[in-house]
C-alpha cells in the first residue's frame, strides 16, 4: 500500500508541475516568436555602453510615446488607448494570479532567498517589507495592506518595473489583477469590480487607466525600491519577506524568461532605435511639469547627487541599501525604476542624466 500511494503522490506532483510549466509557457513562447526590435549591434558589456553615456549629449528618443495632450497647466487630456495597441500577453485575465492575501516570514526564515535575490522594498510606518522578484514574476500584483496603507505591489518581469500604488479609487480600496493583455511590453492591469463593464484597464509603468470609465485617472504612487535582498535584510533585520506560500502551485526560484533581462530585443508592441543605452539598463525616471528625465541606477553613488532639471534643484539621496529618494526644490518627488526602453516607449521626449 505505502509503494501505491508514493506512486499516486509522485503522480499528482507530476502533474502540477507540468500545470506550472503551461501557465506561462505561452507568454514565454510569444516572447520568442513576437516581432522583436533589435536594430543596434550589441557590444561585448553592458557596462561598458553605460560608461559611454555618461559623455553623449542628450539626442531625442524616436520611440512612440502615450497620447496625452497637455492643456494650459490646469491638467491634461488622456485619450483612450487604441484596441490595436493593448496585445495579449499569452496567459488571459487572472491567468497570473495576484496574490490577495500574502503571507510573511521573518529575513531568517527566507532561506529560499540569497543576498543576490532583488526585489521591492517599502515601507509603512515601523514595518518593513520585501516581494522578492523570484515569487513575482509568477504574480506580478500582490494586493496588501502595509501599516495600515492599501498597496498593490506591482513587477512588470518584460519591463522590469517594479512600482507600488495606494490601491484606493474614489476613496475605497480595491484590488487589482492581472489582465493579461500588454501595452508597449509593459503589465496591463483591471480593477476588480462587482459589475465588469465598470472595470478599467490600467498602464503599470504610468499608474493611469488606458480604457475604461476611469480612463485617465491616476494612481498615487507610494516609495519603494527595486534592490537586493541582502543589502535590504541588511538594513532592515527585523522586516518581513513575501512567503512561497501564496495558494498557487508555481516553480518560484526558477525564471520562465531566461536570458531575456540582458539580451536586446523588445516586442509586445514597444519599439527601440535610441542609441545612448542599451535597452535593458535600469534607470529610474522621474516627471516634473510634463518633462521627463531619467537617472541610470547604477551610476549614482552612495550620499547625494545634485543635478538640475525643468528649472528646479533635484536631490537625490541614495542609501547604504540603495534606497533612493528624490526630491525637487526640497519637496519630495516619485520616481519609476524599470528597463530604459520601457520608460522611453511612454516618455519619449527624456532628457538622460550625465556627470
């Protein structure tokens, strides 16, 4: 009897395995076979195209960028995304489960995470709190409530963008999912409502409904950072890390996209033929009165960095973690970390940050 049930168990495990595996194969295949934008020969290193940046002048980027119409400073009119530009993703709506009711394990108890391990990092009052990358790429939203503030921590894995919203729309909490559907390669994201065709479908790299009743409205971003695990448990002993236990079978600690973060090519609608760098550098970008300027990530060291930008001193500060935070004119700004081609295809009028 003991061998009939080990056989039947091994059988079971088998076959959700193999279930895991197909979830997000089909986003994994698209990837492969979608019409891909690689037009720049690739150098040896990465870092070596970041170094040379740093000396280039600022050149127009000639990606396609979201239509928005400024007006005369009282706001801005948001038009509706075309149909033809929100692509399927491969795996449909819920397909990628969020994760509605996360559950947490002390920094000792995430053994399943080395100090290499990135991730989003916030915090809400006295608590601390770390989404490893290896649990969201399978998620990609986890709706929580941090000290008491409603948060979607959302992980765009095509793009990189790893950014945090209050989850309140007209002053109630709600809870995002996963659509399935893609706009420039970047997370499309619903709200969930009783009726469905009070939904909207919402841009992750922007924080603003794209189609929908709410179409134009915005999400509140709230602080929080992309950065690696170990320099996070560093700073924050005490804190809390998003448990592999999520209600979902999935094969965490593995990543279904490959050499994809490194590699050259983009698709799923977004475009790239700028050539100051490569396109999967993380940078952080920032939007002040309509003009966007981006800072690389790495390039920006440990203390402050000066700069000025759209007629306003920006500060950064930049912890021992990495923890950044910028402010202009002394008054604290948001900024998006993400993939440089992710940020140019909605933003394509960026300044780029040069020593």
């Amino acid at each position: 009897m003991n061998k009939k049930y080990t056989i039947i168990f091994i059988s079971v495990v088998a076959i959700l395995f193999v279930a895991a595996l197909l979830i997000n194969s089909s986003r994994e295949d698209q990837i492969e076979t979608a019409p891909t934008t690689n037009n720049q020969e690739p150098t040896d290193e990465r870092e070596e195209e970041s170094k040379d940046s740093s000396t280039e002048t600022t050149k127009p980027a000639t990606s396609g960028s979201v239509a928005v119409t400024p007006t005369s400073g009282d706001g801005e009119v948001f038009e509706e995304i075309p149909d033809s530009e929100i692509l399927s993703g491969g795996p449909g709506k819920d397909g990628i489960p969020s994760i509605d009711d996360p559950k947490f394990v002390s920094v000792k108890k995430a053994s399943f995470l080395n100090n290499e391990d990135i991730g989003i990092a916030l915090q809400a009052g006295d608590e601390a709190r770390f989404y490893p990358f290896q649990i969201l790429v399978w998620h990609e939203i986890v709706n929580d409530t941090v000290g008491g503030v409603p948060l979607a921590v959302t992980y765009c894995p095509l793009c990189f963008t790893g950014i945090t919203y209050e989850r309140k729309l007209d002053g109630k909490v709600v809870e995002f999912g996963v659509s399935g559907m893609l706009w420039k390669s970047n997370l499309v994201m619903y709200d969930r409502t009783a009726n469905v065709a009070d939904e909207s479908l919402w841009s992750q790299v922007l924080g603003r409904a794209i189609k929908g009743p709410k179409t134009g409205e915005r999400l509140t971003i709230y602080p929080s950072d992309t950065i690696k695990f170990g320099e996070w448990s560093k700073a924050h002993p005490d804190g809390r890390v998003l448990s592999r236990d999520t209600g979902s079978f999935r094969l965490y600690g593995t990543d279904p996209y490959g050499g994809y973060y490194t590699n050259r090519d983009v698709s799923f609608g977004a475009s790239f033929s700028d050539t100051r760098l490569h396109p999967k550098e993380f940078v952080l970008g920032v939007e002040i009165d309509g003009q966007f300027k981006a800072y690389v990530s790495d390039a920006l060291p440990v203390g402050t960095t000066t700069d000025t930008f759209a007629g306003k001193a920006i500060t950064i500060e930049k912890s021992d973690a990495s923890e950044v935070r910028i402010s202009a004119d002394g008054k604290s700004i948001s900024h998006i970390g993400g993939f440089w081609f992710s940020w140019l295809a909605v933003h394509e009028n960026t300044e780029l940050y040069t020593k």
